[in-house]
C-alpha cells in the first residue's frame, strides 16, 4: 500500500452531482454464469435508461479485460483483484452521480459482499441474472462452455470452478423465463424510472 497520500476532497458532492442529473446514483451489479444474459440486459437497460435522459454506464467483465485488468488471469485470486477492481471504479461512478451497470461472473458471495461495503446503503444493488448451466451451454454465444468441457479453458465458472449464488440478491431476472426486454422492463419498475 503506497504510504504519504492524502485523499483530496472533491469540490462538488456527489449530493450536488444527483441533484443536478435528477437521478439517483447507484451499482446495479448484475452476476451470473456466462452466457446467462448479464451483459445483454445491462447494455439494454442501460440504451433504455439513456432514453429517458439518465447518465448511465456499463462496465463489462470482457471489456474490463481488455484495459484495466489485462494483467489478470482466471485463478480464484485474480478473480478476486478483478472484482476488486471493478468495484472500486464502480465507487467512482457512484461519486459521480451515475448509475453503474456492471456485468461481472463475480462468482465468489464474499468479493459481492466487499463491493457493497465500499458504498452508502441502497447504492448497491445485487442483481442475480438466473440460468442454469444446462441453458448457459445451450446459448454459449462464445463457445467458452465447449472449449472449457474440451480442457481449453481451465478456471471455468460452472464447469471447473465454482460459482456461488446470491442468498438474498436485491432483483432476480430469471432469463429462463423471461425476455430481455421484460427483464429490463423489471430493472425500470423496480428502479422507478
């Protein structure tokens, strides 16, 4: 940990940022296996909520990858710097008065759990982005389900590493059951938008 700084407090609050946005700002922390529709419905919701005139950004897990955490690998460690991360960034936004749509695996409870102590209460949203393993191989828009049963992929979540389900997620979109556009539909009637 770097010693000697201090932390520099912004001239604007986050108060004054939602107050003149009109908007909450919140995480809205969408996990979920691969292929279960995390990304899909956070960059819907978001077109969405961008539509009606809210500030709102998604941070995707592949994207993430390509930039910040490019130096991470898939281990439960690196998993956990990952989400670390991210959720530290996601803080960011939260100051800046945005809505934060984060679409991570995030497959350990306890690294959720260390994202929702970094911000106020009512911040942090848990929302579990429910299919099974069955349904997510049957999409696998990637082929990581194919590749990870064939052993080219090691530290794959729900085949060879483990994924832990939220026990109390504020929002489940269960997209065995429900289209994107109802499970935005959800997000909106639950967010009051």
């Amino acid at each position: 940990m770097a010693e000697n700084i201090v932390w520099h407090e912004s001239s604007v609050t986050k108060e004054e940022r939602e107050e003149k946005s009109g908007q909450k700002s919140v995480i809205l922390w969408f996990t979920g296996l691969s292929a279960s529709g995390k990304s899909t419905i956070a960059n819907a919701f978001a077109r969405e909520v961008f539509n009606r005139g809210k500030g709102v950004y998604v941070l995707d897990g592949d994207n993430i990858r390509h930039g910040l955490n490019k130096d991470l690998g898939f281990d439960e460690e690196s998993r956990k710097e990952n989400i670390r991360r991210i959720g530290e960034v996601a803080k960011l936004f939260v100051d800046a008065g945005q809505i934060v749509c984060t679409a991570f695996i995030s497959p350990y409870r306890q690294d959720r759990e260390v994202v929702r102590q970094l911000v106020e209460d009512e911040e942090f949203l848990e929302v579990y982005v429910k299919a099974s393993v069955e349904i997510c191989e049957k999409r696998d828009p990637k082929g990581l389900y194919k590749k990870a049963k064939a052993g080219e992929i090691p530290n794959f979540t729900g085949v060879s590493a483990p994924y832990e389900a939220p026990i109390n997620p504020e929002i489940i979109l269960d997209t065995e059951q429900y289209s994107i556009e109802e499970c935005v539909q959800q997000l909106i009637k639950e967010l009051n938008i």
